[in-house]
C-alpha cells in the first residue's frame, strides 16, 4: 500500500464515560464468517477524535487469517463494531481516509 494507515473522525455517546470499539478488516484471505484483521480503539463519551491506525496494529483473527500477512491489495470490507457486551450506543463517523506519515 502506498498508505500507513486508516484515520477516522468518530464522537460516541453511550452508557460509559468510554468505550472500546474495533476496526475490522477484511480481505481474500477472511473466507469465515468471523474472520477478520482487527484494530481496538477508545473513545471518550460526548467528544470528537480522530483515530490513526496503522496497518501494522491490524491483527488476524479467526480462521485462516491468524498466520496469514494482511495484504490490502485484496481489501473488500471494513467495518467499525463495539463488541464483548450488550449495549445501545450511538456511534457518529465524521471521515474516513487513508493516512501517509511523511
């Protein structure tokens, strides 16, 4: 990839004062359901961020991506969960775009 990364404008507003969310990837290789490259980020409640996340903090999860080097050439998907409990959040996403540190 000619990018380091994906950045991400996100405000949240839930239950807690924060909140952990992920960032899946997925590619060719994510043949399962779950599987998936995987990021987590915080977020602080009633506020805008912007999230840099660089392709190398993207783990494999699930079968067949655990070993498997993520190669974006083969990206289809990207979806951005709160996930490991129940609850009812509201999640706001301002922009999303590839990153270069230069």
């Amino acid at each position: 990839s000619n990018f380091d990364g994906i950045e991400l404008t996100l405000f949240f507003e839930g239950p807690d004062n924060k909140q952990d969310f992920n960032v899946h990837l997925k590619t060719d290789a994510c043949t399962r359901q779950f599987s998936s490259y995987r990021a987590t980020f915080s977020l602080k409640k009633s506020s805008w961020r912007t999230v840099r996340l660089r392709w190398d903090k993207f783990i494999g999860f699930g079968a067949c991506v655990e070993l498997t080097p993520l190669d974006l050439s083969t990206l289809r998907r990207l979806g951005i969960v709160a996930i490991g409990k129940e609850m009812d959040v509201t999640l706001g996403l301002s922009s999303i775009r590839f990153f270069r540190d230069d």
